[in-house]
C-alpha cells in the first residue's frame, strides 16, 4: 500500500460551497425574458463564457469538489444544461446539487431565508458565494480559506469576510440611463487582529447620515480601528456550520448583508449577546477542525504584523491575531470574531458584476487580456473576410460571419453573430445569435441575445433586451431597449385604431 497516495476521496470533506444565483434585476433588460425562455443572471456572457463559469473555476482551484447551486425555479432547465454541458467547468469537476426555489422578479427572497431553507443539506463550514464575483489571480479562495482555518483554530473565531476596493467607473463613463452605482456602506475594522467589527446598514442611514454610531464597548475592546467607506462588500463568507443555528433562532432576518452581518458583528463585543448565543456559536473541541484544516491547507502560515502591509497586499499573506491562551496547553477561549480580508492592489481587482457599467467594465478588463482572439477552427475563421479590421483587444466567438469593410475594436461578439458589411462596431459587447445589418454603427453598447439592428441604424451607449428589433435607420442614444417598446399591436390601443403604418406590418401573423 503506497502511504503516500491520498485520494481526495479518503479526505473528510471541509467545506460546502452554497453558490447562490438569483434574478439580477439590477441588470435589467439584460436578464429579461425572451418570450418564454429566461436569460438567468448567471449565465450572461463575461468574454463569451458564462459568468458562472468564472466562480466555479474559483471554487475548484481552491479544491472545493461539493457545491449546493440555489437558483429560481424557472431558471433551473437554462442553468442544469449548462453545468452538464462540455463547455462547464463542472462535468469532472465538482459535484453540483442544484436545487431551486419558488421566487418571481417581482419578490425577493433574502439570503437569510434561503439558508434556513436549505440548512439541512448544509452539515459542515460552508463557503457562501454569489454567482456575479470575479476574482483576478492576485485573489484565489485559497487565501481567505486559510485565513478562516488559522482565525478559527486560534482563537474560535467564526466566519471570514472579504471586502474589496468598490469599483468607481469616470464621470460620465456611462449614461445615467443605465442606472446608479451602489452606494458602498462604511465599515469599521481592527488592523491588528484583522476583525470586522461594524458594518454600516440602510437603516443606520436612515436613522443618521451625517454621523457614525458606534458603541462605547467596541472602541474599549479595540482602542485602534479603522473606519472606510470606499470598500465593497464581496459577498464571499466563509462560516462555521454553528452560525446557520443562530440564523434559526434569529428567523426575522432576511437579509444577510444588511442584517445578519451587522448583527452578528456585535456578539464580538457585547456581553449579553455573547453570553445568550455564545452555547450555540461555541466550538466544545478544536482539535479535529485544526487536523482537517490541516489536510487540506499546506500554507498554515504565522507572520509578523509589519503595519497596514498584511492588507494591503490582500493576496499570499495570512495574519493569525494573538491568542488568548496558549492552546497547545489550555482551552481555547473562543472570540466569535468575525475575520476580515481586505483586497485592494494597484493592478489586479476584484469586481462584482451587479451593475449594467460594472457588466461592461469586467468584459473590457478580459479583453486586455486577450491577443487577437479568433476562431482557432480553420472553418469557423474563414467566416471572417479578409478585408474586416479588427482589433487585437477583440474576441469574436465561434460560427460568427464578418462580412467586408467591417471595423470592430475593443468589443465581444457572441457565436452565431452575423455583422454586415461597412459597419463599425466599437467598444460594444453582443450577445449570441446577434444580426447587424449593413452601415450600423455601435458604440458602447451591449446587444442581448437575439437583437437585430436593420442596416444604417445607429446606436450609442444602449443596452438590448433579448430579441429586441431595431429598424433601419433608427438611431438611439443612452437607452435601455425593452422589447415592449415595438411589440405592441397598433390595435391594442384603448382606441382600437388600426390603421395600416409600418408599425402594423411588425405584428401581422400573415
């Protein structure tokens, strides 16, 4: 027997990744219907691969093979043909449980609820993440899982959070169409033991927005904090199992960033809350988490606290804080910190795509990466004539025809995409099985799925519903185009006119 062989199956597994993946409102007409079939947030395209995509390779890098994917109900056909098809990163993979829940547009079940929900298939530390973060290499999930084993090992803290630069596009990058960026909420943390202690909600906003309100018992425990309202919220949480137990006893909560976080920010500090929920958060025994965690991380790590440098490189290094015992000889006494990660680089960011800009901004940042991406398929390139110029910072997706003349820079075309001859395209993303008739030109715009735009017609800065029709010769500017918008029958009016215009022809069955 080879000692030395150790499958990931003899392994006790350490972690459950619960991926979360709802309706993504806040990119509407993006994620709207098309007709019947509905364009699930987490599979729009970010550099013609789903964005869904991008989180799973996060997730098995850091060898995480077991993933409970929660989406709607009605997203569940668009998303299981995805994980099993041969372009998914999950086939070999990971073990995907995808389950659903009843949920429409129009209502919003919170975080909090889905995880009473499905805390039965929960029974270990999980990781909770969002189907819309994309992580650069500067940030694998190896760094924050390491952190969570040495935080929790040393001192019983019981989750990890990670906070990023909030992204801040130029002024007047996009259209005001588009919609408002979210307004990152102040927090507060120490810089020495690396704890998350408040979280700022729109509540306390509401309440006071001129003004801070802190307790007196947080500033005695940590003399030394550091306040910032320019950092975002990932929504990555790794958590003890312990902690979905006093989420049931707090059943009113709904949301977990706006609520439960805050709250559970507090039991740190507060000996009342700590003594009334300390029974359920306690770890009795942490010698088997420090022999699993062992297992599975090689980079178990003490280092020295050298300023604010820990965070700031926000990648490789782990900071475990002082413990108050020596826990080789004594019983750990268990803190319930909540252990914070800070990623801020000057090169490489982090982003959650839960914004039309930042939707834009993430494809932008994939094509400088790129170099000339065509089809590598000898069939799939001669699509492409000879005399298009196209941009080096261009990806074109496969079975896409390019006629002659045409000019495309800094942009993503989908698959199956056909663009007509003399036209200009820059600066633009469009979705699969897009029509671009001849002359048109684009300028940052991003083209739902199915869109066709008649010949000579001119667009900038709008975004497409799927299926949304734009006539030859039209010319939009800082638009969001709804399909509604030209599906309507001249006869649906309260009038009943129906008087032949060209509109009339659109909806004609002959």
């Amino acid at each position: 027997m080879d000692l030395e062989r150790v499958t990931s199956e003899s392994v006790t597994r350490e972690f459950l990744a619960v991926l979360l993946a709802g309706f993504g409102n806040e990119l509407l007409p993006l994620t709207s219907d098309h007709g019947d079939e509905p364009c699930p947030k987490a599979l729009l395209p970010v550099a013609n691969k789903p964005m869904i995509d991008y989180i799973l390779l996060w997730l098995e890098q850091a060898g995480i093979k077991d993933v409970l994917l929660i989406c709607p109900t009605i997203h569940r056909p668009a998303i299981y043909h995805h994980i099993h098809s041969d372009t998914s990163v999950s086939p070999s993979l990971l073990r995907i449980d995808l389950q659903t829940y009843d949920e429409t547009p129009d209502t919003n079940v919170g975080t909090c609820t889905l995880l009473r929900h499905f805390s039965n298939r929960i029974p270990e530390d999980f990781v909770l993440v969002p189907c819309d973060f994309i992580a650069p290499p500067s940030l694998p999930l190896s760094t924050l899982l390491n952190r969570f084993r040495a935080d929790a090992i040393s001192d019983g803290s019981i989750a990890t959070t990670c906070w990023i630069g909030a992204y801040a596009p130029e002024k007047g990058a996009f259209p005001d169409e588009w919609g408002p960026l979210p307004k990152p909420m102040p927090i507060v943390w120490d810089e020495f033991t690396e704890t998350l202690l408040h979280v700022d909600t729109t509540d306390d906003q509401d309440r006071n927005a001129e003004e801070l309100e802190l307790r007196v018992s947080m500033l005695t425990r940590y003399p030394q904090t550091k306040m910032s309202s320019r950092l975002q919220d990932s929504h990555v949480y790794i958590c003890k199992r312990s902690v979905l137990d006093v989420l049931h006893e707090r059943g009113h909560f709904d949301s977990f960033r706006e609520e439960f976080v805050p709250w559970l920010c507090k039991v740190q500090y507060q000996r009342t809350r700590k003594e009334k929920y300390g029974r359920v958060l306690n770890s009795n025994d942490n010698a088997p988490l420090q022999a699993l965690a062992l297992k599975h991380s090689t980079m178990l790590t003490r280092i020295k606290s050298d300023n604010d440098q820990s965070f700031t490189k926000g990648s490789q290094d782990i900071s475990i804080p002082p413990s108050p015992t020596d826990y080789e000889d004594r019983a750990i006494a268990e803190s319930f910190r909540i252990g914070i990660v800070i990623h801020r680089p000057d090169t490489e960011s982090a982003i959650r795509v839960n914004t039309i800009s930042s939707f834009l901004e993430v494809n932008r940042r994939m094509l400088l990466q790129v170099s000339y991406s065509l089809p590598s398929d000898p069939k799939n390139r001669s699509l492409i004539d000879q005399k298009a110029q196209i941009s080096k910072d261009t990806i074109i997706g496969d079975s896409t025809q390019v006629f002659g003349r045409v000019t495309i820079k800094t942009s993503v075309i989908g698959r199956h995409c056909i663009i007509g001859s003399t036209t200009k395209i820059i600066g633009c993303i469009l979705f699969d099985h897009c029509v671009v008739g001849d002359g048109v030109r684009l300028e940052g715009c991003i083209l739902g799925k199915n869109t066709k735009v008649g010949s000579k017609a001119e667009l900038s800065r709008c975004i497409t519903q799927a299926g949304y029709e734009v006539s030859a010769g039209e010319t939009f500017k800082g638009e969001k185009l709804d399909v509604s918008d030209w599906t309507a029958a001249p006869d649906s009016s309260e009038n009943g006119d129906s008087s032949g215009d060209e509109t009339g022809d659109t909806s004609s069955s002959e």
